[in-house]
C-alpha cells in the first residue's frame, strides 16, 4: 500500500470533520470531570457509572472513527474505541468484583488504550507533521497511569476507580480538543 497522498487525506479529513472530533473530545473532558468529582465510596455504583462512561466513549470514538473512516489509523482508533466499549461493558456488567477487580480492570484499560493511542499517534506522524505529539503525550500518560496503578495494588483501588478514569478523559479530551483546534486553524 502506497502512502502517495496520506497528508492531504489526514488533513482534509481533519479539517472537514474538526467539529466531530472537538464534540468527541469535549464529551471526554465533561465525563473526566464527572468521574473526578463522584467520589468512590460506592464501588458498585462507581462500577456502574465508569462502565458507562467508559462505553459511551468508546461508542462516541467508534462514531467519530468511522465519521473520518480516511485518516490515517482508522484500525487503531476503531480498537481504541472498541477496548473503552469492552471495558465498559465489564465494568456495568459485574459491579459486584469489589474494588480491587475494578482496579485491575480500569489498570488493563489503561495499559491497552495508551499502546494503541500511542501506535494512532505514529500513524498520524507521518501525515500531520505536528499534532500527532497530543495523541502521544496521552498514550504515554494511559501508560504511566496504568503502571502507577498497578505498583500501589491493592491500596491504589482505594482512590484509583475515580482519579485515574477522569485524569485519563480529561487528558484525552484536551489532546481531542487540541488536535481538532488546529486543524480548524488550519482550514482557514
């Protein structure tokens, strides 16, 4: 396969569908502040609330992914959006594991959207010169997060549940938010 043309495909569909991915990412900062501030003194209805937010992210990235179906890591994002969706699906489906499971669910979340965010960020580098680096600094950060979590097992299920999901969509969101900003800019 030829990448005769891949910029101008990744910039055009970033440009054409800028308002989608700004939408994506802004949903993504608004579910990590409400993930930030319920606290996770519940842990069935945090795994509830977390399992939802973590689908309907995952359902929101699958339609942003297949709104701009010609930039370049399509496979990537639909995996990303796919991970969120499955670990949504475990979270809501059995609230009842208790803490420590959430805890090592959220961690392989975490650990598995920060390869695959990193690997779309390499994608996107070799078409969109510089706002590939927003998708890595968050992919690095889905990373560190998931080994912070994991060396503090089991006291890290104590406050990992609510801190970590929302830093992780906050962060997510801002780099959405950043690289749609751009390519508005761009456009213009």
């Amino acid at each position: 396969m030829t990448h005769t043309g891949l910029p101008e495909k990744a910039e055009h569909t970033f440009e054409a569908h800028w308002r989608m991915f700004f939408f994506e990412g802004v949903v993504l900062v608004v579910l990590g502040l409400v993930a930030l501030i319920l606290p996770p003194l519940a842990s069935i209805a945090v795994a509830i609330l977390f399992g939802w937010v973590l689908f309907l992210g995952g359902v929101i990235g699958l339609v942003t992914t297949l709104t701009g179906r010609h930039a370049p890591g399509f496979w990537w994002s639909i995996l990303s959006s796919l991970v969120a969706i499955v670990a949504g699906v475990l979270l809501f489906g059995w609230p009842a594991g208790g803490a420590l499971s959430l805890t090592v669910i959220l961690t392989g979340f975490l650990a598995a959207d920060g390869i695959l965010t990193i690997m779309l960020s390499l994608e996107y580098r070799r078409a969109l010169h510089d706002r590939w680096m927003w998708l890595m600094v968050n992919g690095v950060i889905d990373l560190l997060l998931a080994a912070l979590i994991f060396v503090g097992l089991p006291a890290s299920a104590a406050w990992a549940i609510g801190i970590i999901v929302g830093v992780d969509m906050l962060f997510g969101g801002s780099s959405l938010i950043a690289m749609s900003l751009a390519a508005r800019n761009a456009s213009r």
